[in-house]
C-alpha cells in the first residue's frame, strides 16, 4: 500500500489529521512509493504518519523536498545495504550446508562400519 491523495484525505476525515500541503506533499514524495523489497501495511502508513504529523507541528520535521538525484542515491544504498545483509547470509547458509555434509559423511562411515 502506498500514500496517495486518497488516503491522506481518508486520514484527515477519518482520524481529524491536520495535515496541511507542504506536509501533503512531503508524505506522498516519501510514501508514494513501495519501499522494495517490502509492502507497506495501512497500519504502517497511519503510525509512520501519524508520527510526522506530530513532529511537524512540534516544528522537528522538515519537509524539504528531495530532488530525484537525491532519491535515487538513497534508494540505491538501501539497495546495496539489502544486498550485502543477503550476501551474508547466503554465506552463512552455504557454511551450514557443509558442515551438514560433513555430518552425514561421518554418519555414512559410521554406518558403514557396522
């Protein structure tokens, strides 16, 4: 699920979220989109929401627009980041998997000389 113009209305009837247009605008630049390789659930969006529109009238948010260059950096060190965590533990896994081997060798001779 993602943050559309539909569900910040949604959120401003339902929920009475004073959610003015510079911060309409920042959540649909940040939410708009899936976070690959995951989904955002409704439940997500409302509490990451519901959040910055806290910190916004507390003044800790900025709402400064990202550029696309800056999105797309962003994006691909996520990207990297994701694909390093899954290196190790592909890694991990294939050292698992020889020790298994390793176990039945064992447990075949053990068999064997019997």
């Amino acid at each position: 699920m993602i943050a559309d113009k539909k569900f910040i209305n949604y959120l401003r009837q339902r929920y009475h979220m004073n959610i003015p247009d510079e911060l309409e605008a920042f959540l649909l630049e940040e939410y708009g989109d899936e976070p690959f390789p995951y989904e955002y659930s409704e439940q997500d969006l409302y509490e990451q929401i519901r959040k910055m529109v806290m910190n916004y009238h507390k003044g800790l948010l900025s709402v400064a627009l990202k550029g696309p260059e800056l999105r797309l950096k962003e994006q691909y060190e996520a990207l990297k980041d994701e694909y390093i965590n899954e290196m190790y533990k592909v890694r991990s896994l294939e050292d698992e998997v020889e020790n298994l081997k390793k176990l039945l060798q064992k447990q075949e001779v053990n068999d064997y000389e019997f």
